[in-house]
C-alpha cells in the first residue's frame, strides 16, 4: 500500500526537535545537503550510504532561490523545491527533509547538531561546509565517494544532447 511521504518535510525546529529526542535515546545524528534536482541511482546509493553512518538522515534540501544563486546553469532547478522535496521525502534512507533558502546550510547545521556530517566526494571534508561545528561538538565528517558518470549534471546533458539531434 502506498504511503504518503509528505509528513517527513518539516521545519528546522520541528528537525531539531526530532534530533533532541533520537540523541536522547542514544541514536546518531546524520546530516547532508544539496539541490536533488533530478534524482537518480547517484543519489540513491549516496543517501542510502549516509544514512548507514547513523540512526537518522536529516537532509537540508537548497531552495529554488539557493540553488539559482549558485548559479548551476541558468534553468536549474528542473524541478521546483516543493516536487524535491516530495520525491527525496519518499526515499526510506530519509528521515526528514527541511528546505532553507540560505546558501550554505551552516544555519542548520548549528541548529541540528548532528553527529555526522556528510556530503559528495566532489567536497573535500575541509571544505564541507559545517565541519567545524561538527568537529567541534566531537562528531564526524564524511565526504562519500560519487558514482562515476552519474550526477544531474550529466543526465541534463545527455537530454540536451538528444534534442539537438
């Protein structure tokens, strides 16, 4: 029978509420984030990947308006933040999805505190973006290695590639 997934998008205080009562029952906190604009295997294997680091996946999923002020191409998002959110919410390797608008989730970060910290291979740990609160607070950070040829990236120009044949 099929579940509606919806209810695992939530706000950051309801996010950190969530994290304050799993830390409390000696669980492990795990944190990424990013665009998921049009998911595929990549991102499957990579969330399913994060969440064996822990008891709980908090995903911060960037806003259209983040994602357009990181300037990834200038139609990007494909999908807009509300249908992301839905489909990324549907993946059982997630627990809850929080969309924020700013640049970068170091915001969040503070707030969740989790006890790990993850993100794509394409991010070295120093530069992920969080580390050090992370660090600080004595948890870990991953960069988990990408599945090669696969990112969103790729699938947008193999479509564009197909449509000027």
């Amino acid at each position: 029978m099929w579940q509606d997934t919806r209810s695992k998008i939530v706000s950051a205080s309801k996010a950190a509420e969530a994290v304050s009562q799993a830390v409390s029952q000696g669980k492990k906190v795990v944190f990424t984030n990013g665009c998921f604009d049009i998911l595929h295997a990549g991102h499957v294997r990579y969330l399913g990947e994060a969440r064996n680091l822990g008891d709980l996946l908090i995903l911060g999923l960037n806003s259209d308006n983040s994602v357009k002020r990181q300037n990834k191409a200038p139609d990007r998002p494909i999908n807009n933040q509300e249908n992301r959110a839905e489909v990324i919410s549907a993946l059982a390797a997630v627990d809850y999805v929080i969309i924020f608008d700013e640049d970068t989730p170091a915001r969040l970060i503070e707030l969740i505190r989790p006890g790990v910290l993850v993100k794509g291979g394409d991010w070295p740990v120093h530069k992920i973006v969080g580390a050090d609160t992370v660090k600080a607070a004595g948890g870990e950070v991953h960069s988990i290695p990408l599945v090669t040829g696969l990112s969103t990236t790729n699938v947008l120009a193999r479509i564009r590639e197909s449509q000027e044949e």
